[in-house]
C-alpha cells in the first residue's frame, strides 16, 4: 500500500510569491507598500519579508483596502474576537 503525497502550500509567501497571487510585477508591488495601497504589511522573519497566505485572501476578499483602513479593520476584529468591549 502507498502512501498519499500531500501537496500543501506554504502559509507565507515572498514577495514573489505574493506577486503571482495578485497576478502584478514585483515593482509594482514594492510601490504598492511603499505607498500604502498594500495592506498587509508581511512578516520579518530573519533577512526575509514573508506574507500569510490567509490574510492576502482576506484583504483581496475585502476590496484591497488601503493600509490604513486593513489594519484599522484587524484590530477591531480581534477586539471583537477576544470579547473586549
């Protein structure tokens, strides 16, 4: 009996990566954050800059909003999450 191969992809994703999910180039991208159109602002971890999967769906799945506005929006649902008034 074999056994199954998994495919799973990767909950962070490089810049790259993040490129091909919104289908734009890399120095679009970089402008993107720079100016504060990109939401999600990524996670450093070491020399890298990695972004969660999930909440690139989240912030495509909310209309893109701006920077401001997504984090804004984060923190009132983990106020909300954590049953804070």
């Amino acid at each position: 009996m074999q056994g199954k191969v998994v495919q799973t992809e990767p909950l962070l994703v490089d810049a790259k990566g993040v490129c091909t999910l919104l289908g734009i180039g890399l120095s679009c991208l970089y402008a993107m954050d720079r100016s504060g159109e990109l939401g999600p602002q990524g996670l450093k971890l070491r020399r890298r800059r990695l972004w969660p999967r999930r909440e690139l769906q989240e912030w495509v799945d909310a209309g893109c909003p701006r920077r401001e506005i997504w984090v804004e929006t984060k923190k009132r649902e983990r106020h909300e999450f954590s049953g804070e008034n």
